[in-house]
C-alpha cells in the first residue's frame, strides 16, 4: 500500500514584478495551489532577512 502525498510550495519573494513573478505566472498556469508570501520593501525586510526565510 502506497501514500501519496502532494508537496506544497512556498514562493517568498519581493512584492513586485521580479524573478518571483515568472514562478508566480508558472504556479497559476499549471493551476498548482501555491503560498505566496510577498516581502514588501523597505517594512518587512529586515525581520525577513535576520530570521533566514
């Protein structure tokens, strides 16, 4: 007997239209479900960056 498990993703990138944008696009046209956490600049990315994510 076999488990199958569906990994999930995790996008963490700048809020923007950047490199992340293209996976962005990719995730939405496979329809693949997807968490997308947005770093906006300059609020969030000095608690992001201290804490490695």
């Amino acid at each position: 007997k076999f488990i199958l498990k569906m990994s999930s993703y995790k996008l963490t990138y700048f809020n923007g239209r950047g490199r992340g944008e293209t996976t962005r696009l990719i995730f939405a046209l496979a329809a693949v479900q997807f968490e997308d956490i947005r770093i906006n600049l300059p609020d969030d990315w000095p608690g992001t960056a201290k804490a490695g994510k």
